[in-house]
C-alpha cells in the first residue's frame, strides 16, 4: 500500500444531521453507581458492570451531548487540545467513581480530548485487529468498485462484536453533525478522518505505520461518507439521522497526512495513551486550521 494510492473511490455524501435523544444522560444519575475504573477497560467488562445505556459507555454519553450543546460550534473541535491537568484530573475522577459534570468541571476542549483518550485507551480497538486486517483489505480490493466496496465493507462490520459495532456507529453518527457545524468549527469530514483514524484503528508500530494509518484514516472517511450505508436506522432511543446538506469532500488528500507519533499499536510497543492524544493534538494545533 503505497502513499500514492488513490482513494477516490465512493465520493459521493449522502448527507445527514444527528439530532440527540431527548432522554439525556444525567451524569449525576450513574457516577455514584459507578466506583469501577473505565479507562484501559475492555467494552464488553464494561457491559457486564453496568457501565453503558444502549450499548454505549456512560462517559461517551456524557462527552457527546456535553460537546452538543457547548462544543459544535468551538473552532477547532477534536484538533486543539485541552488543558493537560484538566484532562488527567477528569479521567481520574471518573475511574474513582466520583461525579462529574462536564459543565462545571470542564471545557470542550478538554472534553474532546477526553473522548480521544478514552478510546486510544481500549485494550481493544472500535474496530479490533481482525475486522481491522479484513476491512483494509476491502478497502484496497474494491476501491474503484463503489457499490462492491460498501457492500464488502457493510459485511465486515458486520462481524464486530455488538459493542463495538454499537459504539463505531454511535461515534460515526455524532462525527456527522460535528462536521455539519464546519462553517464554525472548521472540521469538516477530511479533517474528522484524520484526527479519530488513530483512535478507531490500532496500527503497530513498524516501518510502514504511517503509510498504513493513512489508509486507516481513508478507510474511516470512507465510513464516514456512507454512514447511512454501513448502519441500520437507529431507534428512538438513539442518535436519529435527518437528511441536511453537507458539502462534498474538497480534497481527500487532506486526510493522508497522518502524523507519525499519533500511530497507536495494539502490542507491548504502545506509548503511552495519554503521550499519544498530546502529541497529536500538539502538532495538530500547531498546524492551525
């Protein structure tokens, strides 16, 4: 797989806006239930403890619709980072069981920062190594076959263990009304791509990492094209899809220049979660929109 690959393939967007369940999660109704750490813990343990409404981890719950009402519309979302301290200070607060709420104790920087940490610190990725390896080969196999590509793509997710399934489809849904606010935060799909590809897909350290992260984050635009695709209609007590407008893609290119110290590995070889999310927001921030 080489940098110069085109990924040109399924271009068209088929647009769509995210309106929130109103049956919002309270995080003063769970962290007093919740004295277990949830960070670095598998999605399915956190099933087995209670830790998740429909699917979803409660702190995924409380940074989305924290970042719906304060977050769409601040500049750089997901690319400038939080307050260090901040961050450390939230994530030990929700591993201690301790209440939290992000209105007080938080900021949207920090919050999305939070949600990056979060996921990098799975044991497993969103999209674990073997679906992983399957789909990118898809990816690569089909890509100047549209229709093939998705449909292939649409039967790998499909073997994601439901969590994760859950959780990819929840994530890609929120991703879209994000970017259906770039006129006023500036991330558009591309940009999207690049900033959560290392947090959805793990990719091991070796000579080829960044090649293959760029692919990665190809492959999540690509997903994120095609949402509407890859993902059944929710029901009413998830994210609902109301068709709106969003422009296409000005350049793919965008997201193939994915920095090298945000690669995540899934062996002993990992930096550290919490080294990885500064570093990429660092050079990120530092690239300015």
């Amino acid at each position: 797989m080489g940098t110069s690959a085109s990924f040109s393939i399924c271009q068209s967007l088929s647009a769509v806006k995210i309106i929130g369940n109103t049956s919002k999660v309270s995080p003063e109704t769970h962290q007093k239930q919740t004295a277990k750490k949830i960070f670095g813990v598998p999605l399915e343990t956190l099933e087995q403890e209670g830790q998740m409404q429909d699917d979803i981890p409660f702190i995924v719950h409380d940074i989305t619709e924290y970042l719906n009402e304060f977050g769409l519309k601040q500049q750089g979302l997901f690319r400038v980072s939080g307050s260090v301290n901040k961050v450390k200070h939230l994530k030990e607060k929700y591993d201690q069981g301790n209440q939290v709420n992000l209105t007080k104790d938080g900021e949207p920087e920090s919050a999305a920062s939070l949600l990056k940490l979060f996921l990098r610190e799975l044991p497993k990725a969103v999209i674990p190594d073997n679906v992983h390896d399957n789909i990118i080969r898809t990816f690569q196999d089909n890509r100047n076959d549209t229709e093939e590509c998705c449909q292939q793509i649409k039967q790998s997710l499909g073997c994601l263990p439901h969590v994760h399934y859950s959780l990819l489809e929840y994530l890609c849904k929120f991703l879209l009304k994000v970017s259906s606010y770039s006129d006023y935060n500036s991330m558009t799909l591309e940009n999207l791509a690049k900033v959560f590809g290392p947090s959805i897909f793990f990719v091991p350290i070796s000579p080829k990492s960044q090649e293959e992260q760029m692919l990665c984050n190809a492959l999540l635009l690509h997903i994120l094209q095609h949402t509407e695709i890859f993902f059944s209609e929710p029901d009413g007590n998830k994210l609902q899809l109301v068709q709106e407008v969003i422009p296409e893609p000005q350049d793919e290119n965008l997201i193939l220049g994915s920095e090298a110290s945000s690669v995540q590995t899934s062996s002993n070889d990992r930096m550290s979660p919490t080294t990885e999310v500064l570093m990429a927001d660092t050079y990120i921030n530092a690239e300015r929109l």
